[in-house]
C-alpha cells in the first residue's frame, strides 16, 4: 500500500512534536522544567500529569511542529495546532497512568501512543488531506517506532 505526501507529512509532525520535548529534558535536564500541573496533587496522593510533563516541553514540541509545518509548505497554525493536540493528548495520557498509579515513565503500550498520533491525525486529516486508510497506517508507524525507541528515552 502507498502513503501519500499527506502521510508523511503528518508523521514528520508527529515526531516533531512527541520527540522535540525529549531531546529537549536530556540537552537542558531540569532547567525550565516548570510543570505543567504546577505540582497539584489531587486526593489520591498522585500528581495531577506528573512532574515530567513541562511547559518546556509544550512549548518546545509546538514550535517544533510549527517549524515542521513551515518547512515543508504548510501554514505555521496547522503546525502549531498539531502539536498542541500530539501534546495535550500526552499529557492526558500521563493523567490516566497517575491515577492507575504507574510511575512517572513508566512505558504503557497502546495508551503512550494511540491518543497522541490519532488525536492529531483526527483532528487534522481533512487539512492535511488524509484518508481513514493513512491515519491508521501513520498511527501504527508511529506506535512501532515510539514502541522500538522507547529505551532511548529512559
């Protein structure tokens, strides 16, 4: 099956955004870290996201997608809108893993990387052009390469 220009298009988008902010905390470490949840803890004793979920890295991942987006002809705000979803979608997920106790990194197959693709990719796919069949495809590309890579972020 080929995978239109729209497709890899949107992949480079996704990694743009999910990997910037992980470069990103291994080049600056904890400077700039100011969490997301601003360290509020809810009544089950857990943080709200977790401590690894910066607005370094929202912003970091967003301008990342917007320079993508820019890059390879498309408007900033699709860029900028794409990985603010990628983004929020994570951090959804981190909320989800706080409250089912897992520590902060800890790798969940499937809920660490099926709402950050396909959010997106939902969102997005009649701007970008993209059919059911590309989504799918571009969410499993992803979900593989996130799944083989995830050594490299630990």
């Amino acid at each position: 099956m080929l995978i239109g220009i729209e497709a890899l298009q949107a992949f480079a988008l996704l990694v743009a955004a999910n990997a910037t902010p992980v470069v990103v905390a291994k080049l600056a470490r904890w400077r700039w870290a100011w969490p997301l949840d601003f360290g509020y803890v809810l009544r089950d004793g857990e943080r709200l996201f977790g401590a690894h979920k910066t607005w370094r890295g929202l912003v970091a991942g967003t301008l990342a997608s917007t320079l993508a987006a820019w890059s390879m002809g498309l408007p900033p705000w699709v860029g900028a809108g794409f990985g603010v979803a990628a983004l929020i979608a994570d951090v959804l997920s981190s909320a989800v893993k706080r409250r089912l106790k897992l520590r902060p990194g800890t790798e969940t197959v499937g809920l660490d990387q099926l709402g950050e693709a396909l959010l997106p990719l939902l969102l997005f796919s009649r701007f970008l052009s993209l059919d059911a069949a590309e989504v799918v495809t571009v969410t499993v590309v992803f979900a593989a390469l996130d799944i083989a890579l995830a050594q490299l972020r630990h």
